[in-house]
C-alpha cells in the first residue's frame, strides 16, 4: 500500500517537475501527428480517391457501352487512354486521320488492360497508348503498372500483329506525383526499347522550367487545356502521319 509520512492512505501525486510534464505533452503531440497523417494518407490515397472510383462507375460502363456501339474499323487510329485522351477532340484537332477516341476518365493500366478487346476490333491500322498517370494517384508500384502495359502489348500483339503500336510517355503533372512521372517514363521507354516499339516523350514541349506541367497549358495541373491540346495535336501530326 502506497501513502504519506502524514496520511498512509493518501496516494502521493505525480510528479509535477518541468521535464515531465514537457515529455507527457511531446508524447500527446507525436500521438495526434501521426493519427493526422495516417488520416490524411488515408483520405488523399484510399478514401477520396476510390470514392471518386465509385462515384464515376456508372459514368466508365456508359462509355464502354457507348465504344462498343461503334466498333473500331479496318485501319482507324486508335486513341487509348484515360481522360487527358478522352477529352481531345480527336476528329477535329487531326480531321485527315480516322481518328477513334478511346479516352475514359479515370482509368488506371489495368482498367485499359480490361476493356482492352473493345479497342482492337477491325483492328486499327494504328494505336496510340498512354496510360498510367492514374496509377500514381492509387499509389500502384512501377513495377506493377509497366507489367500491365506490357500485357496490354502482349495482347494488342497477339490480336492485331499488324497495328502500328505508338507509346506515349505520361504528361508531366503539377502536384506530389509529379516526381514519380520520370521514373515511369524512364521505365516504359525500356520496355518499348526491349520490343522494338515506338516510344513517343513529349514531356519537354509540355513542361516548364522546373519541368512540371507548364501553366499555359495546364488548368488543373494535370490536364491539357485548349491550347495544351492544340500544342498536342500540333506535335502528334507528323507522327501519326508518318
């Protein structure tokens, strides 16, 4: 039984010296630190992100619906990617090419890994892939995103061996994910090098001095605005065209 020299059954108090009380408040600190931060990896990474996944599901099925309708033809050129591909408008930016808008917003490698047989129906003279950028945001490795594009080309190879394949590298972006785009193209120009294939980088016409996604091209920092779009359109020519 714990007490005093004055009251035997009086429980002595803590210690009230600085040191202590500075150490209990570091501890409460560093607690509340690390519940914010895992909260807000949560949020940013698990949370916002596979609730905007949800939310947008009804709006990917109506444009797989609406892709399926019109089926690409013999010799098209096939534009495959999520929304920064989605939101071109193909036909008139490239009106002397059958350009086929096969853009869905949101989409990650293996969303278009996926939906891949819609696209290669005809099949397409041409192929122009760029996808990935979504798979930053959902924290997906590198290693696991260029094993998915190299399935992708697997099966563009084995379904449509004829179709010209053209890899376009990951624009640059604005935000915290922007350091993980090099090392991503970095990967993908390897796998295209190791298949012979097209690599497309165009990174350097759409980036700034700091080399993130210039602000004249940009309003969101992640997707090319009008004059982004006609400054794509301007540099895909010669290439889609060769």
């Amino acid at each position: 039984m714990t007490g005093t020299a004055d009251d035997p059954l009086r429980v002595p108090a803590e210690p009230t010296n600085g040191r202590y009380r500075d150490g209990r408040t570091a501890r409460r600190l560093l607690g509340a630190v690390v519940v914010a931060a895992s909260w807000a990896a949560f949020d940013t990474i698990l949370g916002a992100r596979r609730i905007h996944r949800a939310m947008v599901s009804n709006r990917r099925s109506r444009a797989r619906s609406i892709q399926r309708a019109f089926p690409i033809e013999t010799g098209d050129t096939v534009m495959l990617g999520d929304s920064i591909t989605a939101e071109g408008d193909w036909s008139a930016a490239l009106p002397d090419l059958r350009i086929r808008n096969r853009g869905i917003g949101s989409d990650t490698t293996a969303d278009v890994l996926e939906r891949l047989e819609d696209s290669l129906t005809g099949p397409p003279g041409l192929l122009l892939l760029m996808i990935g950028t979504n798979d930053l945001e959902f924290g997906v490795a590198h290693a696991q995103t260029v094993r998915n594009v190299c399935l992708i080309l697997d099966r563009v190879s084995a379904a449509a061996p004829d179709t010209r394949v053209v890899v376009h590298a990951v624009l640059p972006r604005r935000d915290r994910y922007h350091p993980l785009v090099a090392p991503l193209n970095a990967a993908l120009a390897r796998v295209c090098g190791e298949r012979d294939l097209e690599f497309l980088d165009l990174t350097v016409h759409f980036a700034d001095a700091d080399g993130m996604f210039d602000t004249t091209m940009t309003d969101d920092g992640l997707h090319p605005n009008g004059q982004g779009h006609r400054r794509w359109a301007d540099l895909l020519r010669p290439v889609l065209e060769s």
